[in-house]
C-alpha cells in the first residue's frame, strides 16, 4: 500500500495547450492492459531530457539521446510498459526505430522527430510488431484531456498512477504545468527516474530549457532512493509548448525564468516523491535532511549512505529504534576527515522530534521509546548535522518489507 498517496483526480489534471495523449492496449507482455502511450506536440514545442547513466542504457534510451542530440523538432513520444528493450543489442536499436518509423507514418512526421520510451523487463525483446500495431488505436485516441489515462498506461510495478498539474502567472499570463511519472522499484536515478514527463505552455528558449531540465531532475528525481538499483531505461523529459501567450524567456536572471523554475521544480519534486510513497511493499517514507556539510556532494553521500542501507531501512519497516545503523551508515559514507563528535543526528515525525546522537554516540536525553513512538509513524525524517560548513541536501526514501521480496522475486510471472 503506497503511503499517504491517493490515485490522482482527472478533474484536477490540467490540459497543456499544445499536448495530445493517447492510450491503446497493445498486449505488449499481457493482454487486457494499457501499455501504449503516445505524446503529440504541436509544431514549435521544445523539448529537453536527461537519462541514466547506466552503461546498458536500453535501445531506445540511445534513439531518444540521439534525435535530440541532432537537434530535430520532437513532435511526438511514444510510451510502452512490459518490456524495457534493454539489453537487446542491434535488434533492440532496430526495434525502437521501427517504432520511430510507425508512427512517423501515422502523425506524418519525421523519424527523427519522435522519443521512443519503454519500461518493464530487461533481456526480452520487444514485440515490436504488437505496438505498432497499436499504434493507430492510440493516435486515433488522441486528446489533451488524458493524463490520466497516460498516467495509468506507463505504470508496471505501480501500484497506484502518479499524475500533478500546477499553474503560475508568468508575464501576465497563467502558464498551465502537468506531469506524470511511473517507477516503484529499481530506483536510484543517477539522472532522473524510471520514466517522468512534465509539459507546460511556456515560452523558453532551448538553452534555457536544457539547463532546467537538468537543475530540475538533480532537485527531484535524483534525491530519491528505493533500493539503491539505476535502471537501464531512466528518463525524464520537459516539453514547453510556448502557447501560453507571453513573452519568451532567455534571461535566467529574469523573474519570469525564476518563476518557472520555481514551478518546474515544485511538480517534479512531487512527482519524484510519489514513486518513493509507491515503493515496492513500502510502509514508511522517509526523508533524510542531511546539513553542514563542505559542499553539497558529500551531503548527499550521507544521505545515500544511511537511505540505501537495508539495516537502517528494515529497522524502520519494524518499528525498531536500532538506531546505531544510522551512525554505521554515516561512518562509511565516505567521509574521511568526518568529526563524530561533532556530529548530531535527530529522529523526527510530523508530532515531535529527538535529538539521538550527540558527542560521538547516544544523546544523554535520548530516551529509547521515545524512537519506538516516533518510528510507527508512516512518515519520518532523520536529520543530520555534519558539523563542517553551510551546505545540505536532503535524500526520499523508503523502508522495506516483506512485500519487497515477494514482489520482485515473482516480477516476471
């Protein structure tokens, strides 16, 4: 059950004006399912994207990296869950521009001019003739209202779509954000998450837009952990349609860009949050603020250290205030000069906070059950103070459970 996370409203996920979704069954890995989703952008949108760092990057992560890299006008993106296309050599790289080709066909476009996008099991080849196949069903379902529908077609392991819209006044028009995102295990993004996609109607120039996708995903989707594990098809895409009607942004020192900024930031961060709340077999969600660090890099060693540890995260699935595994997770963060006895560590929920460590081991006012109290709480944050200078960053995470296991050791069948 994911934790504090409900299915999103149709009704409060607002149209992009410039985006059509559409959604198909394709029988991709299982029949009587919405595994295919295609994206059409009107003329003008431009789009920017950053993807995992994984030396296996699937097929159509390579094709995605490519068309953008050669500077075509990306008019559409086409989504299939059930298989990855990872790990598939030359045919895979065929497959995912076969996929490009058709639909090309279907929306008279280019080639170049489509993302191709696929999640679900690795080393299986894509069943390339079944999606293009649905691709017509789905360009025929083609409307701006269904993010929703799109949000339920990317999932896999989800077990509840993940879906935000916002809006902010820039230039003295109201600039419409939506966005949707799938992922629950396999997730340590070292650039993004499993897959994220985030529209609006700005105006922003592409250099602009390049830089903002990558502030944002480092912000969001790469401060999240459920396992540790970097998948081989992560990528998180920003479309700007500049249908909002204001002037374009160049500038960013400008109001109008801190603005969006602000705003971009805001829906991924949420997003990114979801699939930590959604995490395979997650009871808890966690935050790990990690300060006084020297820079943020080793702040966020911290964090990854104590939220990918599986003693630190199996005591939390408990309820157990084994807390020492937070100071062994801290030790070997990597942090060679690091001042234990500097150090201080508190233990907190929404109702109250306790400092647990303190002059290199347990604080004198740390009273056991008041962790115990603390940790049956579903959300939870362990704050660290490092104690050498002004920087911090702060890591999501989750526990794990039982349900964990079962789910990925049965993920195939």
């Amino acid at each position: 059950m994911a934790v504090n996370l409900n299915t999103p409203n149709p009704a409060d996920l607002l149209p992009v004006a410039g985006v059509r979704l559409g959604v198909a069954e394709a029988g991709i890995r299982k029949a009587n399912r919405r595994d295919l989703t295609v994206i059409e952008l009107a003329a003008g949108a431009r789009v920017a994207g950053v993807f995992t760092t994984n030396r296996f990057c699937a097929a159509p992560v390579q094709v995605c990296k490519a068309n953008l890299a050669a500077g075509n006008p990306i008019r559409a993106l086409v989504i299939n869950t059930g298989v990855a296309n990872a790990g598939t050599g030359e045919p895979g790289l065929a497959a995912a521009n076969a996929t490009c080709d058709a639909l090309a066909r279907g929306l008279g476009i280019d080639a170049g001019q489509v993302l191709p996008f696929s999640t679900g099991v690795i080393l299986e080849p894509l069943p390339v003739d079944r999606l293009v196949a649905g691709l017509p069903r789905a360009i025929a379902d083609l409307r701006a209202d269904a993010w929703f529908d799109a949000a339920h077609a990317i999932m896999t392991t989800d077990t509840l779509a993940k879906a935000v819209s916002s809006t902010v006044e820039i230039g003295g028009r109201r600039v419409t954000l939506t966005g949707i995102s799938k992922g629950a295990g396999m997730i340590k993004p070292n650039m993004a998450t499993m897959l994220g996609y985030l529209a609006c109607d700005a105006a922003v120039s592409q250099a602009l837009l390049d830089e903002l996708v990558k502030e944002a995903a480092d912000l969001s989707f790469n401060s999240i952990t459920v396992d540790g594990d970097t998948s081989t098809n992560d990528s998180f895409i920003l479309i700007a349609t500049g249908q909002a009607g204001h002037a374009e942004i160049t500038d960013p020192a400008s109001a109008d860009y801190r603005a969006l900024r602000d705003a971009v930031v805001d829906v991924a961060i949420r997003l990114a949050q979801a699939i930590v709340r959604d995490g395979e077999g997650a009871t808890k969600f966690m935050t790990i603020a990690v300060e006084g660090g020297k820079d943020r890099e080793e702040c966020r060693k911290v964090a990854y250290a104590v939220g990918h540890s599986p003693l630190v995260k199996t005591a939390f699935f408990a309820s157990d205030p084994n807390l020492g595994r937070i100071l062994a997770a801290i030790g070997y963060a990597g942090i060679g000069d690091l001042d234990v006895a500097a150090l201080r560590v508190w233990l907190g929920s929404p109702q109250e906070s306790v400092l647990v460590a303190e002059h290199g081991g347990r604080a004198a006012s740390y009273r056991e059950e008041d962790g115990a109290r603390i940790m049956k709480e579903a959300e939870l944050t362990i704050r660290i103070d490092l104690a050498r200078g002004g920087a911090s960053a702060t890591v999501w995470t989750c526990d794990f459970s039982y349900d964990y296991v079962k789910i990925n050791a049965d993920y195939r069948s």
